[in-house]
C-alpha cells in the first residue's frame, strides 16, 4: 500500500515536471514566432543605433518614412511613390476640387516668407488680412524662412468651423496684425476661362488638373463662352499634370460623337474599353488643343483622344508621354502609398503616348515673344477656315 502511494506520488510529480517543461517550450516558441521580425538586419541595425548612438535619435515616426520612401525608391518605379500625411491631404483636396483652409494663396517672397493674398469674399479677406501680407506666426509656430509650402498650408489648413491664429507683417503699414479666421471649406476651381481680346469668337478654357470637378467646370465653361458668341474654342492643358482616369474620359466624351477612347490593361485581367456612349454635348464645336512637354497623364488622354479621332489639332510640342496608372491606398495615419497598377493606351494613335508623348499636328515655338503663340498660330489657321 505504501509503495503504491509513493509510484503514484512520483507518477503525478514526473507528469507535472514534463507538463510545465512542454508548456515552457511550447510558449517560448510562441513568443519566438511571434517576435521573429520580417526585417531581422534592419531591426538589428536599428536597435545598435539606438543604444550606441552619441547623439539622439529622431523620433520612430521620422524613421519609418524615411525607410518607406526609401523603398519606394529602390522599387524603382518613378510613379510608386510614398506620401506623408500633410502632403496626401493637399493632393487629396486638390483633386476633389476642394480646399479646407481660409481662402487664400501663398507666395514665397525674395526673404523666404510666405505672402498671403485672400479670395475675393473668403474668410481672410472678410477677417481683414489684405493682399501682401507677410506670415510670421501659424498658432504657436513660427515658419523659419524657406518653409516647405506644405507645411505651411499644413499648418492653416484644418476642420472645418476651426479657429486658426495669424500673426502677419503689413509692408504698407509697417506693422503687425493679429486674426482669427474660421476654417472654411473653399472651393478651387480647376477650370478657367476667357475670350481672346482680338478675336472675341476665339474663347480659351484652360484646364489646370483633372479634379473629381473638371468635366461640370468644362461645361460651365464652355456654357459661358457660347453665350458671349464664342463659335471657335481651344482646350489649354499646357502644364496640366494630369489628375483622376474617369476625369480624362468623361472630358473626352464631352466633345467627341462616338467610338473608343482609351484602353487599359491590370496585371492578370483583360483589357477594358472606355467608349464614348452617346455623342458628347461639344461633338460638333470647332476645337484646338494646346499641349506641352509638361501635359501628362490624364491630360493626355484627352489629347490623344481627339486626335485619334481626328476631332481637334494639337498644337504645341510633344507631351510627357505618362501611360500608366496608380492606384492610391491611405494607410493608417492618413499618409498614402501610390502604387503603379495598370498601363493605357489611345487606340488609333499612329505612335504610342508612352514611347515620347503625344506628338502635336503643329508644332509652335513657346519662347516667341509678344502675345500668347499658342493662340496666335491657332489664330492663324481658324482664320483660314471662317
């Protein structure tokens, strides 16, 4: 009896000790897998910097967009890009053809300051500020000079209904004035329009970026000039960098009577059309369009498109030539990364847009001097034609 208390005492303490050496291994692994890094040199790299480093460390936050921007650049892709927070949300409004701020725009004067020159009824300008004043304190920071524009529009720019604090310099006052403006949401137009002085049937719509907002703007536009008897008009995309896909085609559609505009092609998917589905609004209104080394993208796109379908000269120089498309992912903290995902193409074009760009039907000299060249040359040929 006593040598069976003692078997079954050793038996409970032998299965015990095993237990907790399994469970002990069974958690260390555990806690290995779990800590086991997917970057093992870059941790170990940042760990000796860390505790060896004479001098401070930047905070972790400057580190990982350092290490995603360099990683955007060994990808290798001139369009993958990484943006920080502030910059995602400037680019952002700008293409949705917003602007959550308080109505102004900045210049970067001679002395590295920013000059504040405010909207016709926009907040700064109800608030007081006047154009040429000089910003010397946002809230509680202070610009040094030569600040980086999108920090500083980071800094005016916030929710709306906010209160932001200006201090500025008045140069012709010599003095300096504090305000408080509410942050608005204002609208940026990216379409602007008017009729040429000596040719009052010429009108010119000029197309900055192709916002979420471009098409409607196009056709309050052009709604416009037709009313003031304009019967010739030119599209200006000069230093259009393009902007949102849908916003090239849907201004495409506006001027052309049927067929396809572009097609584009996603890794491991088959190609897809975009057509133009009814005659567009401007299908028989006599066009040109202005192009130049800095037409890109989106921009392209309808360029190209007219002329395929051989709906408007293009006059100019050859485009940028960008073929691809990049789709935006906002990350966690409201940076984004830009990515490459598909390649486009006009069909018709005797010379792909991404082998050099789009070439012009006419080529025009930009350094002439005098009046616009652009309008003189389109000038030249309309005049031809009435």
């Amino acid at each position: 009896m006593k040598y069976k208390r003692f078997f079954f005492f050793y038996l409970i303490f032998f299965i015990g000790i095993s237990l907790a050496f399994g469970f002990g291994y069974l958690i260390r692994a555990i806690q290995e897998q779990s800590v086991d890094p997917m970057f093992p040199v870059l941790e170990q790299a940042y760990e000796i910097l860390n505790s060896t480093a004479f001098d401070d460390l930047p905070e972790k936050k400057t580190f990982e967009y350092g290490m995603i921007h360099r990683m955007m650049e060994i990808y290798g892709d001139p369009y993958s890009r990484f943006e920080e927070p502030a910059t995602h949300e400037l680019n952002t409004n700008q293409l949705e053809g917003k602007y959550g701020g308080i109505g102004a725009s900045l210049e970067l004067n001679q002395d590295g300051q920013y000059v504040l020159h405010p909207f016709p009824d926009g907040p700064a300008e109800l608030a007081g500020i006047t154009s040429g004043d000089v910003i010397i304190q946002i809230d509680d920071w202070q610009p040094p000079p030569n600040a980086d524009i999108k920090d500083v529009l980071a800094a005016i720019r916030g929710l709306e209904g906010e209160i932001v604090n200006i201090l500025i310099w008045r140069p012709t006052e010599a003095n300096e004035f504090s305000f408080q403006i509410s942050r608005v949401d204002y609208p940026i137009p990216s379409v602007t329009w008017y009729r040429v002085s000596d040719a009052p049937w010429f009108g010119i719509v000029k197309i900055n970026i192709m916002a979420a907002t471009t098409p409607d703007e196009i056709q309050a536009a052009v709604d416009d000039l037709r009313a003031q008897d304009v019967t010739h008009l030119a599209l200006d995309l000069r230093d259009n960098r393009g902007g949102y896909l849908n916003a090239g085609i849907d201004t495409a559609r506006l001027f052309l009577e049927a067929g396809p505009i572009i097609e584009e092609h996603y890794r491991g998917k088959d190609p897809t059309t975009y057509e133009v589905n009814r005659p567009g609004a401007y299908a028989q209104l006599p066009i040109v369009v202005f192009v130049n080394g800095n037409t890109a993208s989106a921009a392209e796109i309808i360029a190209g498109a007219l002329k395929a379908h051989g709906r408007a000269d293009i006059y100019g120089t050859p485009t940028f030539g960008k073929d691809s498309i990049q789709l935006i992912f906002e990350l966690v903290d409201q940076s984004s990364l830009h990515v490459t995902a598909a390649k486009w193409w006009v069909p018709g074009l005797e010379t792909p847009i991404g082998d050099g760009g789009l070439l012009p039907n006419v080529y025009v000299d930009a350094n002439s001097d005098g009046p616009d060249p652009y309008v003189q040359a389109a000038l030249q040929d309309l005049l031809k034609d009435k």
